[in-house]
C-alpha cells in the first residue's frame, strides 16, 4: 500500500466508523456534533474536532469521502503524511471555529461533517496545481482549478450571507481559507511561483470577512433554526426534544417571561451553561426590569 493510500483509508475508516455509531446511537450523534451553545456555553471543545467525523447519512459521508479520495494523492505529492494530517486537521478546526464565531449568537445553530477538512485539501491542491483541472460531481465540466476555486468561493459567500438552505457554509469556507494559508506555511516557496493565485483566493475572503466583522447584521437574514446544517438536509427527528420545545413557546414573550425563563435555565443548569447570547440577555432584562 502506498503511504497516501494509508493515510487516506485511514482518515475515510475514521469517518465511517464515528459516523455509523452516530447513525445509530442519538445521544452519542448529539454528544460530539458541533453545537454552538455546547461550545461556547459549556466550554465543551472536542465538538470542533468530533463533529467533523459524524454525518448526518450515508449520503453525506460518501460526497466528502470520495472528496477526501479525490485529492489526497494530490497534496500529498507535496506535503509530508504527518503535514497532511496537520493540514486535514487544522482545516476541520478552522471551519468549526469560523461557524462558531459567525454562528455566536445562535446557541441552536449545530453542524457535523467533514466539509471544512475536505475544502482544505481541495484549496490546498488549488494553490498548488492551479493550471489542472477540475469538475463538479455529477457534472463532467472541466474548469481551470483556480476559476472553480473562486467560483466555489462566491458561491460560499453567497450562502453564508443568504442563509437559505441547510447547508454550513461557514465551515466550507472557513476550511478553505485555513487550508490555504497552512498549505503556504507548510510550503513557503509556493508563493514564488503560484503567489497569483494565494492572492486571488486570499484577499476577496479577507475583505469578506471584514465587512461581516464591521456589519455583523448581514448574516441576520433568514430563520434560525436547530436543524443540523450538512452538505444535505437533516433527516426528521434530529434533536426532537429542541425542536418540540420551540414549537410549543409563545411566539412572543414579555420581558417579565423571558427573565424568568433565563433564571430557571440558571437554577436549573448553571449560569456557566447559559451561552453568551443568554448572558447578555440576561443583563439587559435584568438592567431594564430593576430600573
């Protein structure tokens, strides 16, 4: 067996093994999905790792195993395996966080897949062979690799702001951006020769995400949800328990009512587990009510 066929059976018997035990087993699936207020909330950070490694479905798992197939004997023609690793890694952990910080004043927002690892490796053989060729699935459309690269990333910006589906847009492209910027680290001298297309991929991602830091309203459009967001919809009956209790609050609280809620969260659970949203929450009613 070849050394990046090692690494990537590993990496792809990784996935399906976690990910089956998540089909199968809901605490567990719910346990180690990404989720916005376990992270931030109850400081649980093995959610930015394990839940790149559930799926929501066979489906899923398939599209980013075979991604994960498709470009791995690639980056590994430059890189290191232990480099790899790092920059499959690092790539999971870069989309994770970007979700979460984006996704900061959603407590329900959760996530699982390995998106964000994949598009590391998929902009990371961009940058590195940007005069090849690439197609999307299902579709057997040749495109140079540095026009599918900022095609893919427009079209990540797009959902990210439009927030229209149940895709995670956030980690696609935060995985991206950390995939390149590790590729560059790893291989310095790659700016010497294809420095163009860093740039092309770089410097539209950071001013997208600047004007997101200084107009953080953009992203509030569209419905918050506690849907699972994957490469496909979630399958009904995902986090039943979330989804009944929103269904059944008022559609409008009084402040007096939302107060209350928050402080028997506290009784309940701990101040510690209200997520950072709750907190401020909290405060302001507390300042408004007691004045």
């Amino acid at each position: 067996m070849e050394p990046f066929e090692f690494v990537t059976y590993g990496l792809i018997l990784l996935n399906i093994g976690i990910s089956a035990k998540g089909f199968s087993d809901k605490p567990f699936f719910h346990k180690y999905m990404l989720q916005v207020d376990g992270v931030l909330g109850r400081k649980e950070y093995i959610r930015l790792f394990s839940s790149g490694f559930l799926h929501v479905n066979w489906f899923h798992l398939i599209l980013n195993m075979y991604v994960l197939y498709m470009f791995s004997e690639s980056v590994l023609n430059v890189l290191s395996l232990s480099d790899f690793v790092l920059l499959y890694m690092g790539s999971l952990l870069g989309g994770n966080l970007l979700a979460v910080y984006l996704k900061r004043n959603d407590g329900t927002y959760s996530a699982v897949g390995a998106s964000g690892a994949v598009s590391g490796l998929l902009f990371a053989s961009i940058i590195f062979f940007p005069k090849g060729t690439l197609s999307l699935v299902f579709i057997p459309v040749q495109f140079p690799a540095w026009a599918f690269g900022i095609g893919y990333l427009l079209l990540t910006m797009y959902g990210i702001r439009a927030q229209r589906d149940n895709i995670g847009h956030e980690a696609h492209f935060g995985g991206a951006i950390a995939g390149v910027l590790m590729a560059v680290m790893m291989k310095p001298q790659i700016i010497g020769t294809n420095g163009w297309v860093v740039g092309v991929i770089l410097v539209p991602a950071v001013l997208f995400l600047y004007v997101l830091t200084q107009y953080p309203e953009l992203l509030r459009t569209g419905k918050k949800s506690p849907k699972v967001f994957v490469g496909v919809k979630e399958p009904a009956g995902v986090d039943d328990r979330l989804l009944n209790q929103l269904k059944s609050r008022p559609a409008t609280l009084s402040k007096e009512e939302e107060l209350n809620q928050l402080l028997d969260k506290v009784r309940q659970k701990g101040f510690q587990n209200l997520s950072k949203s709750e907190r401020a929450r909290l405060e302001q009613l507390s300042q408004e009510l007691d004045g």
